[in-house]
C-alpha cells in the first residue's frame, strides 16, 4: 500500500487560470434570522452543541428554514422526517454557505444527509459535465460497506435532478465501474485504494471537483489510508469546499483538518471523547474461555425465543467468526458470518440474508461494523442484541464500536478470565458482571 498513487503527479495549480464556480448558497430564513443569540445558544445547549469559527450560521430548526429548493425538499418530505437531527440543524447551512466544515457526530446521527443535500444543491450551480470530465462531488469513504450506503443516499435524493454517481470500491471487478466513470458521474464515492487506481490508469480525473467530502475521517486513519487520502486531495483544485466529518477529534484528525481546510467552521454534537453510549445498556460478562460458548447458546435460547429478534455477534478474527458460524450452524441455529475475507457478492447476500430476517444470526468482525450500522439502527425488537465475545483487548472497541452507537438496545460482551485483568477503560468498571 505505500507505493500506492506513487504514480500521480503532483498539481502546480494556477488559480486565476481555474474556472470559477459557485459554492455559497445559504441565504437565512427570516425565522432563524428572527431568533435571538440567547435562544439560539439554548437551543445549542439543548442539543449539546457546540460551534467553533468566524461567523458561524445559526443552526435551522424545520426543513423548510433550511432553505433547500423545492426539487431537495420534495425528496426529503417523501421520507417521512419529522424534524433535522442536532449534526443536519447546524451542518446544513454551514456547508450550504460554501464553507469548509468540520462536523463530529456519533455514528446514525444523519451526517450522510447533512452533506449529501448540499452537495446536490452545489452540483446543479455548477455547468454540465463535458465529456472526459471527472465528478463534481468526492466523497472518501473508509470501507466498502459505508460506500455503498452513502451511494444509496445520494441515489435517492439526487434522483429528481438526474444526477448520476457511481461507487468504487475494491473487491469486486473493475469493468462496472470504470464504464460509470467513463459515461460521467457528477457524485463520485469512492474509497481511498481503488480510486488511486483509477486515476493511476487514467480512468477519471479530479480536475471538476469543487465539493469533497472525508467522511469518517477518524476510521480512514485508523485503517493507515492518510497517505492515499493526501495523494487524491493533491489532485483536486486547492478553492474547493471540504467537508470533514467524524465520530473522534484526535490530534490527527485536527491535523489533516488543519491541512485540508481553509478558515473552517466545526460543529461538536455531545462530547469529544470517546465513552460509553448512555442510549445503549451494556453488559460485560466475566468467563473462562471454555465457559463462552455454552454462555452464548444460553443467551440465543433467550433472546430467539421471540421469533423476531435478530442477534449480531461480534468476534476478534476472521477465523473465529467462521468457528463460531460452524459450531452454531452445526447446532442447528439460522447463522452466516460476515467479515473482510468474504467476496463483495458474498458480504452483500449475508446483510440481505440478516436484514431479512431469513438468517436472524449474524457474526461479524469489526471491519463489517461499518456497513451494518444503518440495518440494526431500528431493529425488529426491543430484544434484539448485540453479543461481542472479545478478547479483553479489544473491550474499547467493544463500548465504542460505531456499529454499537448506532444501537438503542442491550450489549452483552463476553470477556475472557486473565490473571491481574484489569478494565482497560473506566466505562468498563461501571458495567454489570
């Protein structure tokens, strides 16, 4: 992976000689502009948020203050939405104005949208794309999974102006996609390997995009991609708008901000640090290692006794995932795992499988949490749980899993017995045994 983009050329980028685009397009509605400073930081407060930049907008309250045209808010009223989420009252009009923006949510907050509506409002300023031309919108997505769920979203409410997007991704074959590319896209996502690629065969070029955004940018580091990710932004013209947003606020994250952005304004929803999610009961069980599996027969007696439930294990490794699944499977429970080393095809059929409720057991590794987040967000029942029987290691991934934020029910996690064991994070210690 470290030689991957060495064979993208850096930019010399001369900016009166670039077109010029249009990127501001907020103008308040006289409702927000109506309310006073006093009730706009009680409304921050009552949504824990918190802003900081030059001139941040006031947050929007409805849709309709939002200010989107007719043809974006046609599609949202269809969904069914009652109100914007704390990340969409405050984000919508901070990347509307053409700013770059830093927002950092959990998991399930609904930043995908807080984006994507933007975005669809920015492409239709801009002229048509020209043949050869590459998209006007970059998304960077850190997994497969999450590609694909933001592809759906920008499908569904940039249907009624015809926008078009692909989504490239590595896994599966190259044909399909390159062919998208090649008829034109206006919407682009992508993660970070496949689409060096594809700038290194000269499959579609960045010189159009005028609205990035790194979603999950805290993953994307985690997952070593800062090197990929620098050599794509290096390809784009240096005005554009980005839009960063993440769960966490490291000091690398602050960094690639710091880097990539230009005097941009930043909303905080809740708290900075990683903890435990107050919405979710979390259960850590202590057990000899032997002890586990008959402990997890014991739990699905339990909770697949309501033939609506689902239940979502999660393991440390690809091959205990796939022990799991066969000893489970040979015990006669509706069980398919999913995990990194599983085709695309394969991966998509098991999520269809388990959203479906045709095989209501599920084992996963952590690499899927990303992807599986939006299916368990409203699960079928008030039971259905997640059980994670982890090594202690890994008992932080455990609490902050953004699968698990994403997820208003009961956690169970099974820890294995060690002499001198020791919580590794305080949450652990307030948790039931």
């Amino acid at each position: 992976m470290s030689n991957l983009g060495a064979g993208l050329k850096a930019q010399n980028w001369d900016l009166a000689a670039l077109p010029k685009f249009e990127k501001s397009f907020y103008k308040e509605h006289e409702a927000v502009a109506r309310r006073s400073q006093a009730e706009i930081d009680a409304y921050r407060t009552e949504k824990q948020m918190r802003v900081e930049g030059r001139d941040v907008p006031k947050p929007v309250m409805t849709f309709d203050e939002a200010g989107f045209p007719s043809y974006v808010m046609n599609e949202v009223k269809a969904c069914g939405f009652s109100s914007p989420t704390a990340i969409q009252s405050q984000g919508w009009p901070m990347a509307l104005s053409g700013r770059d923006v830093v927002g950092i949510a959990e998991t399930g907050s609904g930043k995908t949208l807080t984006y994507c509506l933007p975005a669809i409002v920015h492409i239709n300023a801009q002229p048509l794309l020209s043949p050869g031309d590459g998209p006007i919108v970059l998304v960077l997505a850190p997994t497969r999974e999450l590609a694909v769920q933001i592809q759906q979203e920008v499908a569904k409410f940039g249907k009624s102006s015809r926008i078009r997007n692909t989504c490239v991704y590595g896994g599966v074959p190259k044909g399909p996609q390159i062919r998208d590319l090649s008829r034109g896209v206006e919407v682009l996502i992508a993660t970070p390997g496949r689409l060096i690629d594809m700038l290194e065969a000269g499959k579609t070029n960045l010189r159009r995009v005028t609205y990035l955004v790194l979603d999950e940018a805290d993953r994307m580091l985690d997952m070593g991609f800062e090197p990929q990710i620098r050599k794509i932004v290096g390809q784009i013209r240096p005005d554009r708008q980005t839009c960063m947003w993440s769960a966490t606020w490291p000091k690398e994250v602050r960094q690639l901000a710091q880097d990539f952005l230009n005097d941009y304004i930043q909303v905080n929803i809740g708290s900075l640090d990683l903890s435990a999610n107050h919405n979710i009961q979390q259960i850590v069980e202590i057990l000899n290692d032997y002890d586990k599996r008959d402990r997890l027969i014991k739990h699905l007696e339990k909770i697949m006794d309501d033939k609506q439930s689902k239940c979502l294990i999660f393991t440390g490794t690809k091959r205990t995932a796939d022990d799991i699944t066969k000893f489970l499977r040979h015990d006669g429970w509706p069980c398919l795992a999913i995990h990194g080393d599983k085709q695309q095809n394969e991966r998509d059929w098991v999520l269809a499988e388990f959203k479906s409720g045709k095989s209501p057991i599920m084992v996963a590794t952590d690499v899927a949490s990303r992807g599986i987040g939006m299916i368990l967000a409203q699960p079928p029942s008030p039971s259905s749980p997640v059980v994670k029987p982890l090594p202690a290691l890994r008992c932080e991934q455990m609490l902050h899993s953004p699968c698990v934020s994403a997820i208003r029910h009961a956690i169970r996690a099974f820890i294995p017995v060690s002499v001198g064991f020791r919580p590794l994070i305080p949450e652990c210690s307030s948790l039931g045994t």
